[in-house]
C-alpha cells in the first residue's frame, strides 16, 4: 500500500469515527427515525420530514452519490446526469480536495465498493461541508446517501418553494434576475447586487446587469423608472445565472 492510499485510509476512517459521533447527536436531537413519512424536493435541496400527528423537519441538503447492488459500485452525484446541480455543487469542494491530496476515491466518478463505501464517501463528505446530519434510503438496486447541512423553518421552506422557474436547460432551479441584455454567448459586462458564490445558498435573490445597465443606472443615480426600462429584468435560473457570470469573466 503507497502512501498516498494510507493516508486516505487514515482519513477515511478518521471521518468514519467523527460522523459515527455527529449522527449520534443529530438522532437526539431530531429523532428522524419516528417520522412515517419523508421526501426530498431536488427542485430547493429540501429533505422533508412528516408524521401522523402533524410533525414536520425540514433539512437543506446535498446528495452524496448512490452504490448499486448490481455492480458493486460508487457513483459519485457529480458523475450523474440525471441529478440536479443544485444538489450536487458543493461537491466540487470534495473533488478539489482529493485533487489536491490525490485521493483518487472523491476525484473518480465510478469506484467499485460497497454499502461501507457509500458511508465512507458520505462520511468525508458530511466532514468537508460541516453536515449535521447523514441520511441513506433505499430505491431499488440503489442505495442514496445525503448530508444535511442545516434545519429549515417551514416558513423559510415555502418561500424556498416559491423562487424555483422551470429553465428549458436546466430543467427546475432557483429563480435569478439579470438584464436583458446579459447571456451566454456575448461578453457584455456582469455587475451584480452581491459576490455571488454557486457553493454558497444565497439570503437575497441572485440579481447581475451588464455595463451598459451599469451606465444608466450611474446616469441616474439609481434604479428608476428609466434605468428599469433599458435593463428590462427577465427571470432565468441559478445555473444560466453562473454560466452567464463564467463567460463574463472569462474574458
């Protein structure tokens, strides 16, 4: 065994043994196991907890990967289509780090393993985003392994379900305003009301102009009836947002 694989090995089994204890006072805690009910809305990232009396959690979350039965594999969320990224960015901070320390377990998408496997992902996982919580269900031949990252009011839930918009690419995704003149295939300035940052889950609503808009806006000495009229805000989601920011900045 070479160096590097020991030294994964350690963390690995060092991550194993600080989620086995954070599990313990999530489950205290939060006693997920009475509920009868429960689902995950990929739309917002929300685990929702239900039971017969009326009972509700609510957890924001990132969904790890899933290990197949049939082929003794690990698949890594950031390695499948089919999953949102809104669910999955933040797994870019682990593939960075495996990168970095050449761990080729969190920068492969495919690994062969087992359920321990799935745990040991999810344990490093839950340790590099600070998780509260860990979560695995059963579909199938698939396990499906998540972190929670933090508690959600009901209140803060349903306003979370009101800024999703269908996108004809990215299918459902956080709502975002930009000008209309802001898109993917022409560099025309990216100004924006806040550092927006896909890994973090903003408080305000994404919102990015271009520097024609920013003229005006200047000209006018804000956001007036004039200024609104040229940018003339249309609705797009998270993901065009990003990708929108990325070509602005690539140039």
């Amino acid at each position: 065994m070479n160096v590097s694989q020991l030294n994964f090995d350690d963390y690995q089994d060092k991550c194993l043994n600080d989620i086995s204890s954070l599990q313990d006072e999530f489950m205290k805690l939060y006693d997920i196991e009475c509920y009868e009910e429960w689902f995950y809305d990929q739309d917002i990232g929300v685990f929702n907890f239900k039971s017969d009396d009326g009972r509700k959690l609510y957890f924001k979350y990132v969904e790890t990967g899933s290990f197949s039965t049939n082929t003794n594999t690990w698949n890594w969320s950031w390695n499948n289509d089919s999953i949102p990224n809104n669910v999955k960015v933040p797994l870019k901070k682990v593939k960075a780090f495996g990168e970095e320390n050449k761990f080729g377990q969190l920068t492969q998408g495919l690994i062969d393993g087992d359920e321990y496997t799935g745990w040991a992902m999810t344990a490093i996982t839950a340790t590099l985003l600070n998780a509260i919580g860990v979560y695995r269900i059963p579909q199938e031949h698939l396990f499906i392994y998540f972190i929670f990252t933090n508690e959600l009011s009901e209140e803060t839930y349903n306003s979370l379900k009101e800024k999703v918009v269908l996108c004809d690419s990215h299918g459902s995704g956080r709502l975002a305003f930009v000008c209309q003149h802001l898109n993917k295939n022409e560099y025309s300035g990216f100004h924006e009301a806040f550092e927006s940052d896909p890994l973090i889950e903003p408080e305000d609503d994404y919102q990015a102009w271009c520097t024609e808009c920013e003229n005006i806006r200047l000209q006018e000495g804000e956001w007036n009836d004039v200024s609104m009229e040229f940018a003339k805000i249309k609705v797009i989601c998270n993901q065009c947002y990003f990708e929108i920011k990325k070509r602005n900045q690539g140039v």
